[in-house]
C-alpha cells in the first residue's frame, strides 16, 4: 500500500511517521508514505494555496488549483483519494477495513475554514472526518487514519491476534488486561487469569468484552458478530437483543 499526503504542513506528520508502529512497517516496505507540500502545485513564484472567501466572512479558503494539480499529477489507476474534512463520514473501523485493500490511497489535508468545494465536486472520492470537533487542520486527522489504517495492511502488526484482539474488531470493546505484579496496592489480578487455563481464559475474556461493550458501548453490539453464547451471557445482563431469531 502507497499513501501520499499533501498538506501545506507536511512536517506536523513527519516526525509522527518515524513512531515505532509505523516507522517498522514503512522500513520494511509494508507501507509507503510520501509527504507532498501542496505549494509545490501552486505553479506560480508567491506559491499561494489559499485565497478570501467569496462572500465575505473570516479566514481563508484552499484555492482549487494547486489542490486539483496534485490530485492530477499523483493519481493513478485504482487511486482512492480522500479529503479529511469535519463535513466528512465519521471514520470507523469499518471504513479503515474497506480501506485496507485499496493499493494507492491519496489524502488531502483541508484546514478548518474551508477548501474549495470545488475540489470534493471533481477530484474526491470520500470526505472522512474524525470525530464531532473541530481541528485546525487535517495534518493530525491524516496521523490518526494513517496509524490505524496501518494496522490493517498484513505484515505491519507482527503477532496477527494483536489486531483480531483489537478494540472493535469484531465491533466490540477490547477485553481488560493485566501485567505484573499480581497484587499492587492489595489489587489482585483476577484469579482466572493466573490459572493457565487457556479455554477458561478466553471465555472470561469474551464476557468481559461483551459486558463492557454493553455497559459502555450499546451501540456496537448491533452489528456485532455473536454466537448463541454471547447472546444467552448478554441476556444474564438484561440485554435484550432485537433479532426475532
Ligand atoms: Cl478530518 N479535519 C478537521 N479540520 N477537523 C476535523 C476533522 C478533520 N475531523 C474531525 N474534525
């Protein structure tokens, strides 16, 4: 997988790239980022990317050109281009899954007051935002995609169960975990797992999951995978699952 990012801030993801995770997966080739300086697709010698709203109103907005230049000049076939923009589809896990399987993918960082509609109108296949909140611009949104995307492409996570294991995968919470020491502050570790018994393990391990996802996460459970089990343990919770099944 190749991923160009053009951002006029191309240095708030530089040193991100280099964290261990990421660093590891783009040294051996698993992952291929470039950073592309959207001035340099402005053509002209002042390098302007952003221009006054027409009708008035604060801040500035990312003219089309320079954007519209570095789609062009960097797309190819089977390219998935994204704009990170608050206007965009909640990113979830999900989407990073439909993701995961695009060989080239190029984003577009926005910043908060705005680009040009033009540039979504002809040149963007999906506008993703992170959360409900307003970032100055798409630099640290390009960081959180890129990290969690990168978690997805075979051969970044060594150990495969570190991903299957994840926080919804699966669509539910991540089950607690425990390190030594066994007893911290007269805290002890649940018992179970001390005992070595590996099925009695992951069947604690899969309540947990599930309680937690249902105490604290409701949601999720809708479109979770569950087997007869997880259903009959849901319901000594009170959960009332809405299948007629
Ligand atoms: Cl992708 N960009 C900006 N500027 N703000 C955001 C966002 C993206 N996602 C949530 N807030």
């Amino acid at each position: 997988m190749e991923i160009d990012i053009v951002s006029i801030f191309p240095e708030i993801i530089t040193g991100f790239l280099g964290h261990s995770l990421l660093g590891k997966a783009i040294d051996k080739k698993a992952l291929g980022v470039n950073l592309r300086n959207l001035r340099d697709y402005t053509g002209g010698r002042h390098r302007v990317v952003d221009d006054v709203p027409f009708g008035g109103g604060p801040g500035m907005v990312l003219k089309p050109g320079p954007l519209m230049k570095a789609v062009d000049s960097l797309k190819r076939d089977g390219s998935l281009v994204i704009l990170l923009t608050p206007q965009g589809t909640l990113l979830s896990q999900d989407v990073l899954k439909r993701h995961s399987s695009k060989e080239h993918i190029i984003m577009l960082c926005g910043r908060y007051e705005g680009v040009d509609e033009r540039v979504a109108e002809t040149r963007v296949d999906e506008e993703i935002s992170i959360g409900d909140y307003v970032l100055s611009g798409g630099e640290v949104a390009a960081c959180v995609y890129i990290d969690s995307l990168a978690r997805l492409i075979p051969g970044v996570v060594g150990d495969g169960e570190s991903v299957t294991g994840d926080s919804f995968y699966g669509s539910l919470l991540k089950h607690p975990q425990y390190t030594r020491p066994a007893d911290y502050e007269g805290l002890a570790v649940p018992a179970v797992l001390l005992s070595g018994n590996h099925a009695d393990i992951a069947r604690w391990r899969r309540e947990r999951s599930l309680e937690r996802t249902f105490r604290k996460r409701p949601d999720l459970l809708e479109k979770a995978e569950l087997s007869r089990e997880d259903r009959s343990f849901l319901q000594t919770l009170g959960h009332r699952s809405k299948e007629v099944n």
